[in-house]
C-alpha cells in the first residue's frame, strides 16, 4: 500500500532519521542520493530526474498557505523514488543545517561533495564563488524571525510563520545559489532538497516547540496537495492536514527526537546541540527510544577548543564526573539489560573489560503492574546515575575520550545472543536526557 495510497498517509512501521550532510551518518546516504541521480538521469519516466523537476515546475506552492506541506509531500515522494531506483529501503534524505552564527560559518559553505567537479552533485550553473566555497551571509541563512511567530498562516504579530520561513532563509538561499536554483526548475540542482529538508526541519522543529498548525479537518487541513504518484507512477495526492508531523510520514530529523530501534535494527542518534558550562555537558532534549537495539547519544561541548571529559575535574578539583540518565520509562517490564559505554569509537567492538565500559543500565520493576487490582508502578521520570571518573581516568590516560563532544553508547545484552546483537525484545524503555556533569 502506497504511503500516499487514497490520498491519505499511513502510519508507518518503521522510521528513518534524516541526518545532517555535515555529520558522518549522513555518509551512507549521501552516496545513495548520488548514485539516485545517475540513475534518474538515465531514466524518462515519471522517476527521471527532469521530470521531478517540471513536478515543481507545474505544481510548487510559493507565496501561499500550502507552501510547507506540498514542498513536505514532494520531498516524502522524492525519498520514495530514491529507494525504488537504488534498492535502498532505509535511504533518509540529508538535509543542509546552515546556521546564522559566527561559529558555524562552514555550515553556510555549501556542503563538500556538492563543491567537486567530478561529482554528480556538483551544478555548474551556480554562482561561481558558491561552487569555490564561499560561505552564505548570516542573514541568508537565519530563520528567526519565523521562529517568533506563534501560528503556521497569519497571528497577532503578523504574517505567521510559514510565509515568515519562506522570506527567510527559503527565498535568500535560492538566490544566493543562482543559477538553476533561481528557477522553478530548481530541483535541477541536487542542492535543492537538501535545502528544502533543511526548510522541513524547521517547520517541525518549530511544530516541536508548540508551534500551532491548522486542524487537519479544516478547509486548509482537507487541501489536495497534487502532482504526486506512487511508486507504479498512480496519482496519489495527499491532503495538507496529513503532512503535520513527520513520525507519521515514517522520518525524524536527528535534532528533533529519536531514531527508533526496533527488531534487528542498529541506529544512532545524533544531536547537534548541547550545553556546556564547564561542569555540566547535556545532550538538547534527547528522547531515546529502545526496544532491543544499539543507540549512541552524541552530546557536544559548545567550546572551539578541544576538551576531554577529564577536564571537566581537572576545572572543578575534588569533584566527581557523573553521567546521569533521566527521564526513564517503559512500557511493560522490561525484559532486557544494556550495556552502557562511554566514547566507545563506531569501528571498535563492545567489551566490557576495555577502557570505555562504565556500567549496566538494568530497569527491574520498571514499567511493572500488578493485574489483580491495576495498582501501576511506572515509574515515570526514574534517573540512573553512573560515577565516571575512573572510566574519564582510563581513556585520559590511553589519549582517548579528548575532542568537542562524547558519546553515550547503550548495546542490548541477553544470555543466548551474541554480544553486540540485537536481541528480540517486547519491551520499550524511553530515555528523555543523557547528562555528563561534575558533583
């Protein structure tokens, strides 16, 4: 069944993450996206690259209250048609984080492999210095003055968010780029939809933080968004109150909630902001789910200075490094114990007697009830605390554990499966925030 099957979305089973271009994970699906469009370009069907183009070209909303769902459903449609032209079920489009700020200006330089020459990511048309990596301005690429308003089409204050995020940065981005993203053929440059999951990111970021959507049953709600076809090419047109939330679409971005684990899947969350004091590191709003998977919490000093967790003591003498888990629930018992590490590298395998192993993360009675008189024990908001200052010591001494960020690596154990694999597990533990601070 389609996901835009009678012009509705289903719910879908299982969700990607979108990651940024900018970050390791995305590295996978970069070289997807550009294998995609080798093949679209050969393709003249409905899932060649040109004729993805003159889709936006007839049908693209600018300028009216559509403009974020439609631009939401072609680029849910476009990630459809990747997957069906490369085989690659778990392709996640990347998206372009550019920030205002004067400490992320490389994230306003157009992202490397779309710079190269000899890359099918690479648009000749653009504007020369673009291409050379010249970095857009500030005010190109700052979205906060959308971020102000309070309601997606028009409040007190004004216009209202949507068209707000497409004056800026939408608009001065396009035009900043020039060449063929100065038209309505835009989606010609590869750019183009990683610059438009950037612009989704931000309507669910905003939607995240209490931004107010029309009712999906109002007139705006029950709005066709056309031009679209299935994967056989079938018209299938959904409606605007269907694209409010992108977990029912079937992704997330990496900076709004969580991967999902699930089954025999592995995945990683990556967070891009975090809160640095010098005796406190907290990952930004971190909503962790596991169900018998891998998951990596990635927290990020703020500091341009490398720093190794040690040195969080070493600023703050007599004091203990913790790593707090908050916010724990589950939704039944929980029937699986994980393994918890500290900066344990991607390419290097689990053990607990090397220098990264700091604990056991073990929720017994967690998520429990008893059914004779439904007396419940959820223990929601539970924390667990690890001390570790002897796990900081050991990877300061072997020059490990240094650099702007740490991880948090969790790996499912269970006697009968291998270390490291996922194992079959019936229960849901969510983890709200992954806290390292001194004491």
């Amino acid at each position: 069944m389609p996901a835009f099957a009678r012009g509705r979305i289903r719910l879908s089973q299982s969700v990607t993450v979108r990651h940024s271009v900018l970050s390791p994970l995305a590295s996978n699906d970069l070289a997807t996206y550009a294998q995609a469009i080798t093949l679209m370009k050969a393709r003249s069907d409905f899932a060649s690259w040109e004729e993805q183009a003159k889709i936006h070209d007839a049908h693209c909303h600018h300028r009216t209250p559509y403009f974020l769902p439609w631009h939401r459903a072609y680029l849910h449609r476009f990630e459809e048609i990747v997957r069906m032209v490369t085989g690659e079920p778990q392709f996640a489009l990347p998206y372009w984080p550019y920030a205002p700020s004067s400490q992320e200006e490389d994230s306003r330089r157009l992202p490397p492999p779309f710079r190269d020459p000899a890359s099918v990511l690479f648009d000749p048309s653009r504007n020369a210095a673009v291409n050379s990596g010249a970095a857009l301005s500030s005010g190109t690429c700052d979205p906060s003055a959308a971020m102000q308003y309070a309601s997606l089409l028009k409040d007190p204050q004004g216009q209202g968010f949507s068209r707000a995020l497409e004056v800026q940065p939408h608009n001065p981005v396009h035009v900043d780029i020039n060449g063929n993203m100065l038209t309505s053929f835009s989606p010609l440059d590869p750019i183009f939809w990683l610059h438009h999951a950037q612009i989704d990111r931000l309507w669910q970021r905003w939607t995240n933080d209490g931004g107010v959507n029309p009712g999906a049953g109002t007139g705006w709600g029950n709005t066709k968004m056309v031009g679209f076809s299935d994967t056989a090419g079938d018209p299938s047109e959904p409606r605007a109150g269907d694209l409010l939330d992108t977990s029912e679409l079937g992704y997330v971005y990496d900076t709004d909630v969580a991967t999902f684990f699930g089954g025999s899947s592995i995945g990683l969350l990556d967070k891009e902001r975090v809160m640095s004091d010098g005796s406190r590191i907290e990952a930004a709003a971190p909503l962790v789910r596991l169900r018998g998977g891998q998951a990596r919490i990635n927290l990020e000093s703020r500091r341009d200075e490398p720093l190794s967790i040690l040195k969080l003591t070493q600023e703050s003498p007599g004091r203990r490094v913790v790593l707090r888990l908050s916010g724990l629930t589950a939704d039944r018992l929980v029937d699986t114990t994980y393994d918890v590490y500290l900066d344990l590298p991607p390419d290097t395998p689990p053990n607990p007697e090397g220098p990264h192993y700091v604990g056991k993360l073990a929720l017994f009675t967690l998520g429990a009830h008893r059914e004779g008189d439904h007396e419940h024990h959820h223990g929601g908001g539970d924390e667990i605390e690890y001390d570790i200052t002897a796990t900081a010591s050991r990877l300061e001494q072997r020059g490990l554990g240094r650099g702007t960020g740490f991880s948090v690596v969790l790996i499912p154990t269970r006697p009968g499966v291998a270390y490291g694999e996922p194992v079959d597990s019936q229960s849901e533990i969510q983890i709200e925030r992954a806290i390292i601070e001194t004491r």
